[in-house]
C-alpha cells in the first residue's frame, strides 16, 4: 500500500514549513476529492473552512464507516492511523484549528485502545498538544467519540447532530457544516482515507499524486473488496480503472454483476464492465462487492432495501414510507405475481425518492432496486418459486 | 428496585455528569457508559439523567430509541450480533444464525434466562472480505461457521464467573 512509503512525519513538516494558503494550493494542485463517497474537492472544503468566521473550528474524522462491503477505513486505522492523525493537523495547519474529533463507529470499539495509544505517543512527542512541533502558537489535539450504531450518522450533518448528544437526524443544507458545523462552529469533516491522502500530496508533491487516476478522479484509492472472487481484500489502485480490470485483479472474472458503492451504489451488469470506476463515471467509496454467476439479484436487492429501512432515520416522508413499498414489490416478484404496470409504479416511486428525500440515504436506497429491474428482467419476472 | 438502589444508580449518573459535564453534548457519553455498565439504560435512568442535564425525559427516550447500541430493556452480558448485511449473507450467515438459535435456546432479539446473552442482528460490520462475521460486545469474530459457534459461546462461559469479562466490564455480583 502507498501509505505504507511514506516516511512519517513528512507530510506535517511540510506543512509546517509553508504558510497556510500554500498547503491549500498543493492539496487543491492534486485534485484530491473526497474519498468518503461524495467526492467533494478536498481543498475547496478545506479553504471555505478556513475562511469562515469564528475563532473555534473543529476538524472532524468521519469513522463512521457503515457502507455494506466498506472496510478500507478500518485497515488504515489499524495499519496507518499515525498518517490519519498527521492529515488531520495537516488540516488544522490549513484551516486554523485547534480541535479535532475521531468519530469512530461503534462496532469498531475494539480500535479504541490503538488509537488512544497512538494519539498519547504523538502528544509526548510533541505531535500533538500546545506549540506542536516547536512552533509557536500551533495547538492542536484530538478526541475519540464513539458512535453508538447508525449508519445514518456517517452523512455528516447527522455525525455532527450525534456528537452533540442528538438524534443522528440530518440537518437541511445549507447551512453547510464548515459554516455552522459542531456546536455552531466553522467544521470540516473528511473521510479517514481523504486525511491519509493528503499526507502523502505534502510529502511527495501534487504531481506525485497525480501521476496517476485520470483527469477529473486524480491518484489512488483504497477499495473494499468482497463477495464472489478468489483475493478479497483490501486493494490500492488508481481512480478510472475498469470494472473488468478489477475484476481480474481480485479474481473476480465470471461475476455477473458488480455492486460499486455499497448499497448506496450501482449494480454494474456483465456489459458495464468496461466503464471505469472515477467521479465521473461510476462513483465510490471504495466498496466493490462482487456477484458470480449463481447470485440470484433479487435477494442482493432485498438485503440492501431491509438495510436501508432498518437504518432510515424516518424523518423524511419519501424514504420512510418508500422504502417499505419497494420490499414488498420485491416479495411479490418473488412470489411471481407482480405486474408490469406494477412495476413500472414501483420504478416511478423510485425515482421519487431519488429526488425527494432529504439526504443521501433516501436518495441513494433505491438504486439497487432500479438497477437490478432494470438489467435482470428476464431473471425477476414470472418466477415459480413462490407459495 | 429498591429505595438504596435506585439512590446508588442515582450517585453513579450525577458522577457520570460531574465527568462529562453538564452538557447536551455530554449526553451520548453518559448513556454509553450507563449501558457498558448496566447492559440497559433504565426508564429510572433516563429521568435522573434528564433532570441532571436540564432536558425533558422525552428528548433523552428519544436518542437512546434512536441508536442500536443502546437499549431500554437489559440486555445480556454478552450481546452477540450477527452481521446479516449481503456478502455475510452470501457467505452463510443463515446458517451461523439457525446454530446461535439452537444453542442458545433463544431466537433473536431475546435474552437468555439467565441474563448471559442476547442475540441481535447487526448491518455490515466492516469484515466483509471474511464473513461470516459477529460482534460479542466489543470482540470481532469472522469466517464463522455453524461448527465454531459453540467454541465461541463456551469462551464466554468460561469469562463469566470470573471478575471482568472479554471487554473488562465488571461482572454482576
Ligand atoms: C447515509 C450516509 C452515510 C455516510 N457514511 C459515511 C461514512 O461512513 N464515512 C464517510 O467518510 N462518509 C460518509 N458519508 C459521506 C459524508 O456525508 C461526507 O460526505 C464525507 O464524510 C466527507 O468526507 P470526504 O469529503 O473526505 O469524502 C455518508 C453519507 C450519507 C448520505
Ligand atoms: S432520507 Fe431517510 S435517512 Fe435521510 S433524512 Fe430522510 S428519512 Fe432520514
Ligand atoms: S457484510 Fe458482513 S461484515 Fe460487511
């Protein structure tokens, strides 16, 4: 892995050395977007941050991690979370911060004690504290708050709602968290692996970086891989790599399908398998779960629409109430006794949902449900099976 | 529960809130700790916890419904959760779930007898590259299969008994 060729503490020194706007020009010279999903421009977050008023700003590290089949950030807190902490004091240097925050999800306490360690090491060796480093007036240090099972609390103005003791229910934006984030204050929350790159662009250059990925998806990812191939892990590419170059990369060749992004992602069919996975084309968080050739589709889509429904926050009436409808669509394709006039209503709520709900959640839900009607037609339609 | 009781459980949460201050946003420390120490947070719980923090009993009810790790009605001392999310799933899940059933005399969402487990589902754990994967409490297993279950139940029989368990919460005396 890349992170594994950094000398630490080099990205930090060279922070260190510029003034501030300086690290906001190499990082937005790299073109690095956010690796969470979103793939927000890492330096604009960073730069509206750093100009919104209010002398307290947090950053925020969201380890939140609930996408089904994402498990990269897990590794590089167990593997890399030196490199983490580093990006985030990269990002206090470039915005002006004196707190940062770990959110870290509640089903990977047993990382807590690590990661309390090594925060404890950098603060004695002077990483972390008051005049960090040596320069004056640079205080910075970090805290560990610990979900407590949502994965709604990973969109981050419903991360920011949990940390202040709240229901993890997203917030309408605008107003946009590095405005008005936690507690009020000016807030940037970034992904574990987005604070990992960014270490890596200061030590070795934004050409460095972006030596590799294409045009608008510059540099390396980390991907989650799971489901039907020979070598599941997790995997460091470029952006813009093919979903059958993947593929034959993990041992994955036969599969029929490809869920890219989690269960908030797209079903890529057999004939997608040549686009390329980039912001631009087929966006991701890192999670590629593969699907061979005896999968049966409607059962990937039911799994994914029981999470969205467990995981809603109900606030918001198209995903709560949409959500079910599309479930129950499934059990009668199941059963074999769904029309198709049935079915296209069932396509058109979907596409409701997509623009009507409040956050990312609602709008993301029923993709899998979209895509697997829409490719596997002849494998969901008039099935026997039922009772 | 008894007036001595309730006046030690409400000593404990006025030191919790000493602790984490008198804060809104001291709440979700208060309710972990509440839950890692007593496997619930009781209705009694949550009023004292509310007058201490100034907050209506409702808007404290409201966050611990709202989260899966925390819980109204006690739980066991060893919370089992099954990762029921799609490559667990694909891997055979169904099958690891069918044998915790059949050994733990229990279906899930229920708690044992004798207060020992409660068995829950759980979404993606994060383990999907060796799945089947389960939480007890804090401690990940993966690559679970029907015939390992029994092993990992007995590793938390012999925990109990002794003074703290695999997470180092203290045990009920
Ligand atoms: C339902 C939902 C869940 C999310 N979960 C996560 C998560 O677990 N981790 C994460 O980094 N971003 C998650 N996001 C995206 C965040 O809202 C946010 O875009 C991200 O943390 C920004 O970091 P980045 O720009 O570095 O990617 C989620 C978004 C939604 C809508
Ligand atoms: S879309 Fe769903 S999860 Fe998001 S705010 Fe609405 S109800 Fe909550
Ligand atoms: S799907 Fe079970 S751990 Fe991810």
């Amino acid at each position: 892995m890349t992170f594994g060729e950094i000398e630490p503490g080099a990205g930090l020194k060279s922070a260190l050395a510029r003034p501030p706007a300086d690290v906001l020009a190499r990082i937005d010279a790299s073109g690095l977007r956010g690796r969470g999903g979103a793939g927000f421009p890492t330096s604009l977050k960073w730069e509206l941050a750093q100009k919104s008023k209010g002398d307290k700003k947090y950053v925020i590290c969201n380890a939140d991690e609930g996408e089904p089949g994402t498990f990269k950030d897990r590794v590089i807190l167990g593997d890399f979370a030196d490199m983490v902490f580093e990006g985030m004091t990269i990002a206090a240097v470039a915005i002006g911060a004196r707190h940062g925050i770990v959110y870290l999800r509640a089903e990977y306490t047993y990382l807590r004690g690590h990661l309390e360690a090594v925060l404890q090491r950098r603060r004695e060796n002077n990483l972390l504290g008051e005049n960090i480093c040596g320069r004056e007036g640079f205080d910075f240090d970090i805290e560990v708050h610990m979900g407590a099972g949502s994965y709604v609390c990973g969109e981050e103005t419903a991360l920011i709602e949990s940390l202040e003791g709240q229901r993890g229910e997203p917030r309408n934006r605008p107003p946009f968290p590095i405005d008005t984030g936690y507690l009020g204050n000016p807030t940037t929350v970034n992904n574990v692996e987005t604070f990992a790159w960014a270490v890596c662009i200061l030590a070795k250059g934004a050409d460095w970086f972006k030596r590799l990925g294409t045009e608008k998806s510059t540099g390396h990812k980390l991907f989650s891989v799971s489901g039907d191939c020979r070598r599941p892990g997790v995997y460091d590419l470029p952006l813009g790599i093919t979903v059958a170059e993947l593929l034959a990369e993990v041992g994955g060749e036969d599969a029929k399908a490809v869920q890219v992004g989690g269960a908030a992602g797209q079903c890529i069919p057999r004939r997608d398998f040549q686009r390329g996975i980039a912001y631009e084309d087929i966006p991701t968080g890192g999670s590629i779960i593969v699907f061979g050739p005896g999968r049966d589709m409607l059962r990937v889509a039911k799994n994914f629409l029981e999470f969205f429904i467990d995981e809603s926050c109900g606030q918001c009436t198209p995903c709560r109430e949409g959500a079910p409808r599309l479930l129950e669509g499934i059990e009668m394709l199941h059963r074999g006794d769904c029309s198709m006039t049935y079915l296209d209503e069932l396509c058109s709520l979907g596409e409701t949902m997509q623009l009507a709900s409040k956050c990312g959640l609602g709008q993301t839900a029923p993709s899998t449900f979209l895509s697997v009607v829409q490719n596997f037609r002849d494998e969901i339609l008039g099935r026997t099976g039922g009772n | 529960m008894l007036l001595t009781e309730r006046e030690r459980l409400h000593d404990e949460l006025a030191e919790l809130v000493t602790r984490y201050g008198r804060d809104r946003s001291s709440l979700l420390f208060i309710l972990q700790e509440v839950q890692r120490r007593h496997y619930h947070i009781s209705q009694y719980a949550m009023q004292v916890i509310a007058d201490l923090l100034d907050i209506h009993p409702v808007e404290v009810h409201s966050v611990v419904s709202f989260y899966s790790f925390l819980d109204e009605r006690p739980q066991g001392q060893f919370v089992i959760r099954l990762c029921r999310t799609i490559t667990c799933d694909m891997a055979g899940k169904d099958h690891v779930a069918r044998q915790l059933e059949n050994d733990l005399g229990i279906k899930f969402g229920e708690t044992t007898p004798d207060g020992k487990f409660s068995l829950d589902w759980a979404n993606c754990l994060g383990m999907c590259d060796r799945g089947p994967a389960l939480l007890v409490n804090q401690q990940v297993h993966t690559q679970v299969t029907p015939e390992k279950v029994h092993g990992i139940l007995q590793e938390c029989r012999q925990t109990f008994g002794v003074h703290a368990t695999s997470d180092g919460r203290e045990t009920r005396t």
